[in-house]
C-alpha cells in the first residue's frame, strides 16, 4: 500500500483502526463497494468532514468513473446540509488523475502548498420553497 504521499509502506491494523476511528470522530466516513456479482467488495473509502473530502479507491478499480460517481452523490449531500464549499485540502501533483477528476466537476485550485494543491467548489445552497 502506499501512503498519501506516494511511499510505499504498511500499515498495521492498529494505524488503520487509529485513522478510521479519528476520520468517524470528525465527519462522515464511508466505504465504497463495488458489486462484483455475487458479491461485494470494498475497493475505498470517502470521508467528508466540515472543511475536507478525501477519496482513496483501490488502485485496480480506477479509471471507471468510480471516483466521479461518488463525488457527484457527496455534492449533492453537501448541497442538502447547506454547505457553501465542498475542499478538498490536498492533492498531490504527481496526482494528475485526481486532479483532472476534481477539475471536471468543478473544483478550482485555490491554495498551494509546498507538494500539493487544495482545491474547492462553491456550492450553490437548495432553493426554499415559500408556502402560500
């Protein structure tokens, strides 16, 4: 597995439980399946928190439009919790997929850092229905 950064490494169960536990505590944390059949699997994880969304999908299972199909939904779930922006607070820049990915959806870079970009969307908040 490799860490966010690009290095490969393992984690033990412990980190794993230690960084799902945190994610759970300070957002909404899902895994991501994908029907295989006659089962499924899970193949990543999204996590949208206040002022973050971080997506990770296993390694075989990108360039399917996965990732865009889940960010769609967590946009429209933004909208629903009133929320003016959806941030993402890094990507990489060797990640040029993520990068496209997020771009196309309408995300802007908006903040550097020494390796990696935030980048956001302004969301435009559901219209309120008035009641005659």
């Amino acid at each position: 597995m490799y860490n966010i950064v690009g290095v490969k490494m393992t984690y033990t169960k412990e980190e794993i439980n230690q960084m799902y536990t945190w994610q759970n505590e300070h957002g909404l944390l899902y895994y991501i399946e994908y029907n295989r059949g006659s089962r499924f699997q899970t193949i990543g994880d999204v996590w949208l928190a206040e002022d973050d969304y971080a997506i990770v999908i296993d390694q075989e299972y990108r360039n399917r439009h996965i990732g865009r199909i889940v960010t769609k939904y967590f946009l429209f779930k933004s909208k629903k919790m009133g929320r003016e922006y959806m941030t993402v607070s890094e990507i990489f820049n060797w990640n040029k997929a993520s990068q496209k990915m997020f771009t196309s959806l309408k995300f802007y870079p908006f903040n550097e850092q020494k390796d990696s970009w935030s980048y956001r969307r302004k969301l435009k908040r559901p219209r309120k229905l008035n009641s005659l």
